[in-house]
C-alpha cells in the first residue's frame, strides 16, 4: 500500500475546502431561490408597474425552470425559517 504524498495531502486538502465553500453557496442560493419563490407568489400583479412585472415574469419563469426537487428544498428551507421568524415575534 502507498502512502500518501504531501503533493496528494494538499490537493486532498483544496478539493475539501472547494466543497465546503460550494455547498455553503448553494445553501445560500436556495435561501435565495426560496425567498424569491414567496415574494414572487405573494405578488399582486395588477399593482406593479408593468417594468416590475415583467421583472416578475422573468423571475418566475427562472424559478420554474428549476428542477422540482430543488424548488421544494429551497421552499422548505425559507418556510423554516420564515416560521422561525413568526415565532422571534411572537416573543
């Protein structure tokens, strides 16, 4: 059996350090996919100004083209913490 060099240690190392740092960004984007899925269903059309609501347009259209699975971890993950938010208040 080889040992591990320190060449293969360090890369070992990066790629680790690559991962957290992709998965800490895709929490954030699907608090971020989240968020924008309530605003954008919460939306009243008919008051925003046609600017903003073809800016809603387009942000639904990008929301839907997630895959499902993706859509419903985000929402599930922005509905946590909104009902973690309902309960700070109620405090």
């Amino acid at each position: 059996m080889m040992s591990r060099t320190s060449l293969e240690e360090e890369e070992i190392s990066m790629l680790r350090s690559e991962i957290e740092i992709l998965m800490n960004e895709r929490q954030s984007l699907l608090n971020i996919v989240g968020a924008a899925a309530v605003f954008v269903a919460n939306l009243d059309s008919d008051a925003l100004p046609d600017d903003a609501c073809e800016a809603a347009r387009l942000l639904s259209s990008s929301l839907n083209d997630l895959p499902e699975e993706t859509l419903r971890e985000a929402l599930e993950k922005i509905q946590a913490e909104l009902a973690g938010g309902e309960r700070r208040q109620d405090h």
